[in-house]
C-alpha cells in the first residue's frame, strides 16, 4: 500500500478489528480534566474541560499549536504535569482503573510498564552521562525479567526496529554523539521496551527525517494492532492522517473539534481546523504565502510583502567584500572523519562540494546520519573538516587571521536542530537575544525594543521576553532561536531544522518570514531538513545527501518531480502526504482565527493558551496529588 493510500484511507477503515474497537471497554478514558498552575495569588488553567477515550487498536491524535496545551493534556496521563501543578478530573482512568489519587511511586509502576511516554525533546529526557544502550536496558531491568546477556541482546533489537543504523556502536554512544534523528528513535526505543499497552508519542517524529519516520509510524501501528491504545501529539497533519483513527483539535487549552480523521481532515466544521489545514505546504502553494495574515511582515517594508520578485535587496558584509557573481559560501571537496567508540575511524563526509548565492535558498535533504548537520556545522566554522576548504566572500578562512575570519563569521547565523542545548539555561530570553544584540552591535537602551520587535516578527508576545528556555515550549524555543539568529541582520542564515518543532501555522508564518526577508535584504539560506514538503516549498534547488555522499543536486523542482537517484525515489515515496484534491475541496479557513473562548481573558499573541485567574480556593487540589518529575517541562505545547 502506498503512502498515499495509507493518508487517504484511515486506519478504521481498514481494519475490522479496529471499526469494532469502541464496543470494548476505553484503555483510557478521560472526562472534565482541567490543569492549573500557580502564578502569584492565582492560577493559570492551561487545560480546560477536556474529554476522550481511546479503544483497543485505536490511535487518538491530539494536535494544535504550541501553547495550546496538548502536551501538558499527555503528561497530566502519566503523572507528569509538573511539580506545582493541580490536575483535577471528572474522570480519569487507564486499563479501567482509576488513576486520580496516584502519587509517585504508583505512577513508577505504570510508567514505562503499562504506559510507554515518547517526550518531544530527545536530548533533554536522554541521561547525558549514560550510553544510550544502558538508558534502554534499565527499562527492560525495572519491568522485565530478561537477564543482563539478554537484555543487551533486546537494546540491539530495539535499536534495529526503529531504523538505527549499526546499533551495536551507536549502543555505546552518548546521546550528545547522535544525531537529533538517531536520538529521537533511541527515546522511542527505550519507550517501547517493555512492550506497554498504552502508548503516548509527544511529536514522535519530529526529529526524523521521511523514510525513518515511515518506519516509526509502522512501528506504532503494529504496537497498536496488537490490541493497544496510541495517543499521539503531533503538529504534523499528514502524520496523523497516515495513523490516526481519530482527531481532537486543541486551541487554547480546549477541544474545539473531534470527530474521524476522515472527518476533520477532509471535512472540518471549526474555522481554527480550516486554518491549520490550509497552511499545510503543498506543490500548488510552492512560491505562495502560506499565512494570509502573517505576522512576520509587520517589521518588513511594505514593497518586500507580494509575490517573489522584489526591490533589490541591500549588499550585506560578506556581499560587500565578494567579488561580483561569487558564492557567499562555498565548500570544496569536504571529509571528515570521526573516532567511533570502538576506536575505529569513521569518514561521515566524502567530497562534498556546494556553493550558496547572495539571495537563493538552498535546502540540504537526507536521513540522520547522512552527514548534513556536519558539512553544516563545518561550513558554520562550528567543525573543522579533515579536508577540503571553506571560502566565505570567495575567501580560504583557512587562511584568514583570527579578526578577519571573526568579521566574516558575523555574516553567517545559524539556528539549531536543538534550540534546548544552543541556550544557555539560567538565560532569560532577553538575555539570549541581548547577547546576540550586543554582538550586532546594538547599544544597550535600543535592545529591549530591538527584543520584542524580533520576539513578534517570529509569533511570540511579549510577555515571553523574561521567560527562560526551559519555561518554554518546543515551538516556542525554536522560535526565539531564530529570532536570535537575525538579530545581527545576517548575510547567510543556515537553518538546521527550523520548523522541525513547530506546528503547521507557525511553520508556515516562519516559513512566510524567511520569504520575506530573503526578498527585503538577499540573505543567503542553507536550509537543512528531513521534511521534504517544506524544502519544496522554500528552496531554489537542493542537495540530497546519503551515506557523507551529494547523490544527486539540482533544480528542487526538477529533483522532486524527475529524480534521477534511487535513493532520492525512496525519499520521495516515504513523504506522508495529504490528498491536495480534497483539501482544495473542502471550505476556504478564514484569514483570521476565531475569537477564543469567552471563558477567556484577553493575552497578548495567538499562541498561548488563554490565561484564566482563578482563585486559590477555586481549585482544589487532588488527593494526593501526583508527585512531580520535571518542572521545567510543565509548561503548555
């Protein structure tokens, strides 16, 4: 069955087993949940009134934008809203038992044995000072019987099964030595281990690229045939077709609308579902705005807002120093060889050549592990190449002088993969972006306003300045991650999965934004990503990438339609995709989103979950309350 086939026909519709699954009794079954968190005298309810059930061999997608709570919705699950949070219920129950009064050492037992929890951000809930293989091995310790020859034997198994590569090494890794990709399928494993009869995927296929995330959702599918429940929390509307039986729509903290996949996808009643669906990148949009009503272009000049073709942009520092139809970055003939654990030296590039001109886009798509983030990170100055040469402005940097090559390096920004780790954690994100302002140059009583005009150009309110990273969502880190890269009004900006966290109306507000500046300044993008919808959308032309190898470059539109390489055919053909027939069938979304709920206080900016002051009093807190694990990850995505 094709991939297409799989998005089109929804899972129950495929399965008797699956049609008959709601006449059993719910493995979760959840009624009237409501998740406070304390601020000053009152509280902040993130999560309102939210009801569901999800059968056996049912899969229950929960999506929506950052901020709007549907992640805090997962943990509240297992017991991981946070330390200071107050999660009350109607009901709440997994397996038929009710989960209401559990405290930590309950929830010890459920987790990971009964209910297996995917988080959103591999590297901050992977041990940084253990091998992934032990982090693995000490789920299948706590909840089974194997022996320790068989337990190692099980982590190699699981690696295998969720598509990492030369497991028996990559067992012995740190996480800090994978790749986002190799991380993320290294949490799913860990997981899964135990064979759980609930699974909670927190955006499991974000960090993945098209033919590994095929593989996960394969994964999840059997897990789910073999008479389990599966919710997953995704931004991503094509992966939820390809799984899910069932869609809950998440805005502001509630459920606005729930019904088939079938039903939401290709006929949704609620403008904020139109909305989400109608800034899905997609080949008859490829050139075109993707957010009617972007907030991205309140800082631009009106001319730089319309179609491609703009003013001339201005000549940037590495446009000024280059002669005149020289690349601003170009790489020759690149390796680069890395010591595995095993003491063997491994090539992970092989003669990468690319050039990237004043004003293009050109996108650099690959598995995990093809070695894209590293001829990145070598380009960046990040990683220094085994050899090979780097020229900036036509420029060896090789053999520039220390000042001279920090001039240039000015000119090139970048925004990373894992915003989490690029920050510091006792920063506040006027911190962040100070520093960055500073660098630029800005004098110290122009950077707050200089701040909050980045914070807004990339969708996030004000308010969101004194925060901290960790006080953040995904989405939301990756966003201030941007915002930092233009704060010194860069020539080149390499974009290593920039949308990867975001959800689809962000993403396309990010990706309108990119547009935009690329038309008002010329900046040069290097843009890295698993997603090859998006790339389409964006690049000029592209490089496929396998193995440290370019397997074929070109014109992005002729890759994509005409591909010359296997292994290019193979990407192509894992993408899931939604039916653009349909789409463009179903009822226009509005330009602007609904009102939120009346319930609802007034918050500056669309994307957080409407702030409700609710009275010490008003919330009673539950008995007992569920012990905390994170704080940091309290906060709503």
């Amino acid at each position: 069955m094709s991939a297409t086939e799989l998005t089109t026909a929804p899972v129950a519709a495929q399965d008797p087993a699956v049609r008959d699954a709601s006449a059993l009794a719910p493995l979760v079954d959840v009624a009237g949940l409501n998740v406070d968190f304390p601020v000053g005298r009152g509280w902040v309810r993130v999560v309102r009134d939210v009801s569901f059930r999800i059968h056996p061999g049912e899969c229950l997608a929960l999506v929506g934008e950052s901020g709007s709570g549907k992640s805090v919705t997962s943990r509240s699950l297992v017991g991981l809203a946070a330390d200071s949070a107050r999660v009350t219920a109607d009901r709440l129950e997994l397996e038929g038992r009710d989960v209401r009064g559990h405290g930590e050492r309950d929830w010890r037992g459920i987790r990971g044995s009964r209910v297996g929890f995917v988080l959103q951000d591999a590297l901050a809930s992977l041990d940084a000072l253990r091998h992934v293989g032990a982090e693995i091995s000490e789920t299948l310790e706590l909840h089974t019987s194997l022996t320790r020859a068989e337990r190692a034997d099980r982590v190699i198994e699981l690696l295998t099964d969720v598509g990492v590569p030369e497991p028996e090494i990559r067992a012995r890794q740190y996480p800090y030595e994978l790749s986002g990709g190799l991380r993320q399928r290294a949490l799913i494993a860990s997981a899964i281990a135990a064979d759980p009869q609930i699974l909670i995927a927190d955006e499991p296929t974000t960090a993945l690229d098209a033919t590994v995330a095929a593989q996960i959702l394969q994964l999840l599918e059997r897990l789910k045939r073999r008479a389990g429940a599966t919710l997953v929390v995704s931004h991503d509307l094509a992966v939820v077709a390809r799984i899910a039986d069932r869609i809950a729509v998440m805005r502001a903290g509630e459920i606005v609308e729930q019904g088939t996949t079938e039903s939401v996808l290709y006929d949704p009643q609620h403008a904020y579902t139109k909305q989400l669906l109608a800034a899905i990148p997609a080949r008859a949009k490829r050139g075109a705005r993707l957010a009617p009503t972007s907030r991205a272009t309140r800082y631009l000049p009106p001319e730089a807002v319309g179609d491609r073709v703009g003013p001339a942009p201005r000549a940037g520092r590495l446009a000024q120093v280059a002669p005149q139809g020289t690349p601003l970055v170009e790489v020759r003939d690149l390796a680069k060889t890395f010591r595995g654990p095993d003491g063997t030296d491994r090539r992970v590039l092989h003669g990468v050549d690319f050039a990237l001109h004043r004003g293009e886009t050109l996108g650099i798509v690959g598995e995990s592990g093809s070695g894209k983030t590293t001829a990145a990170r070598i380009a960046l100055g990040a990683e220094t190449a085994t050899s090979g040469q780097v020229l900036l402005a036509g420029r060896d940097v090789a053999g520039l002088g220390r000042r001279e090559r920090a001039a240039l390096r000015l000119g090139v920004q970048a925004v990373s993969q894992d915003p989490l780790g690029s920050f510091d954690p006792r920063y506040t994100v006027r911190a962040v972006l100070g520093e960055a302002l500073r660098v630029a140059g800005y004098p110290r009583a122009a950077r707050t306003a200089r701040a909050l005009e980045l914070l807004d150009l990339v969708g996030l309110d004000r308010a969101t300045l004194d925060r901290r990273p960790l006080e953040l969502s995904g989405g939301m880190r990756q966003r201030v991650a941007i915002a930092r890269a233009l704060a010194t009004s860069p020539d080149v900006i390499v974009a290593d999965e920039p949308v990867s966290a975001l959800d689809v109306s962000v993403q396309a507000q990010i990706l309108d934004l990119l547009v935009d500046l690329q038309r008002a300044t010329g900046v040069a993008i290097l843009f890295i990503s698993h997603d090859l919808a998006v790339v389409h959308h964006l690049a000029d032309r592209v490089l496929v990438m396998s193995g440290g190898r370019v397997v074929e470059s070109g014109d992005v539109e002729r890759v994509f339609t005409t591909p010359e390489h296997a292994y290019t055919r193979e990407l192509l053909a894992a993408i899931p995709h939604l039916d653009e027939r349909r789409l463009a069938a179903a009822p226009a979304a509005p330009a602007d989103p609904p009102a939120a709920p009346p319930a609802a206080a007034p918050v500056v900016g669309p994307h957080r979950a409407p702030v409700v002051f609710l009275p010490a009093s008003a919330v009673p807190r539950p008995a007992p309350a569920a012990d905390p694990t994170s704080p940091s990850e309290g906060t709503p995505s």
